[in-house]
C-alpha cells in the first residue's frame, strides 16, 4: 500500500492549525479509498505558542507525529528535518508531499496532483497559481509582485522545464527523488535558510534532470491567520543570489545517482 508523506513546517500556527488538520482527515478518507495511507509529520520549529499542543491533539484522528526544534531555526531547516524524516520511513514507492501549515493551502489538492504525477509520469508535482486555473485571493499588491517576480527572474536565469511557480512550496514528490537527491547533494540538498528553500529545491531537482508538472492552486492567503514571516527585502535580495549560485554550480545528475539506504 502506497503512503503520502507530508512535511509539515509549522512556526507559531496554533490558530491556522484547527482549521487545517481537518481538511488532512478528510484527506486520509480520500486516499483510503484509492487503497492509499496519509501520515502526517509537523516539524514544530521552535513555535512560542501552542503548535504542538494542537496538533498532537489530532493523533486520535490522524496517523500524526509532532517532531520539535527546540528553538526556532528557518523553513529551510523545518522542511530538510521534515523530509529527512519521510525519507527514513517511506518506501521508494511511497510519495513525500510539502506545504505551508498556515491554512491557505487545501490539502484536498493532493489526490489531483497524485493524478498528475502518474498521467505524466513526473517526478515531482507543483501546486502552481500560474497554471491555467490557478490564482490568488487576498495576497497583497506587493507579495503578488514578489512572488510573480522571484518567478520570473528564475524562468529567465536558471530555467527549470515544466515550472512556472518556483516559489510555492505546495508540492508532491516520489520518495525516490528525494532519496536520490539526498545521495547526491547530502547536507546541502537545502542550503537556504528562509522562504528561498523552497526554490533552492526545485532548482536542485529540476536542473537536476527530474521531471516537473504542475497542477492549478488557488491560493487562499485570505484564510491565513496573523501577519506573514517573510521578511521581504532580505528575501528578494536572496532570490537574486540564489539564481547567481544555482547558475554557477554544477548540478548532479539525479537520473544516475545512487539513492541512500532509507
């Protein structure tokens, strides 16, 4: 039986929390009907409220683990933590899904974008505003500028085949992938310590030979609870030393890596 494993970075999402785990249970009885499992890791990174209390309050409704950074130390390092885990207990035919864990994401996407990964045989699905039926409702002017613009600046610098939206971290990976990706980048497959991580990852795997789709996303930032985390000049400022780096590095190919032991 094939199981979706999810990386959950969570940071101060007490309020996001109980609106999003039930849209997982929901999820979990979608997959048990296609004869598949959900199991659902939260990287707790450091949060100062009541993130862990809350979703561990769901392990009697989900099959959930609540792994703790003791102190608060970046997306980039809650989403590495997360996918080493569900890569040392996934199968290499089990599947590694990623998103943001403050509601504006439907975890209900994943079962369409499943569908995708398997009618194009991709590697690695992106929940992607810019494909035909995808948008935004609720992000602010300059958000919507920045996000467009990391986009483009990437597609015209360190173009990746198959990707418009290099920046949203809502994804669907084959474990296989990441596992080869891991043999061959090691503690550097996720360099990046911010909001860039997640287009770090993407460069890496596509630039890398995996084979990208997308599948439309609605983005409901009016759904997010609190203020964002980004800090926006520092992360602009990254993006553009992120697409300097990527381009001047040589890239594995991940089609001949050897995946590590799980």
């Amino acid at each position: 039986m094939k199981t979706l494993w999810i990386a959950l970075p969570a940071y101060n999402e007490e309020r996001s929390l109980p609106g999003l785990l039930p849209r997982y249970v929901a999820l979990n009885t979608a997959l048990g009907a296609r004869g598949a499992r959900l199991r659902v890791l939260v990287v707790d990174d450091g949060s100062r409220d009541g993130t862990a209390a809350v979703a561990s309050g769901f392990r009697d409704r989900l099959a959930l683990e609540v792994i703790p950074h003791g102190v608060n130390r970046g997306l980039g390092a809650a989403l590495r933590t997360g996918i080493t885990a569900a890569l040392a207990r996934a199968e290499d035919g089990d599947l590694v899904g990623t998103m943001d864990a403050d509601d504006t994401h439907d975890p209900a996407l994943f079962v369409p974008m499943w569908d995708r990964l398997e009618a194009e045989r991709a590697d690695l699905v992106i929940a992607s505003r810019y494909a035909p039926g995808g948008r935004e409702i609720g992000l602010t002017p300059l958000r919507r500028v920045l996000s467009r613009g990391a986009s483009t600046l990437l597609t015209l610098v360190t173009p990746v085949r198959g990707a418009r939206d290099y920046t949203c971290g809502f994804r669907l990976y084959r474990a296989s992938l990441l596992r080869r990706a891991a043999a061959a980048w090691g503690e550097r497959l996720i360099e990046e310590a911010g909001f860039t991580c997640m287009a770090e990852l993407l460069l890496k795997l596509g630039r890398g030979g995996a084979r990208v789709a997308e599948s439309p996303l609605v983005l409901r930032y009016d759904r997010k609870e609190g203020a964002s985390k980004m800090k926006m000049t520092r992360t602009i400022a990254r993006y553009f030393a992120l697409a300097r780096r990527i381009r001047a590095g040589r890239m594995p190919d991940l089609r001949e890596a050897e995946p590590s032991p799980a």
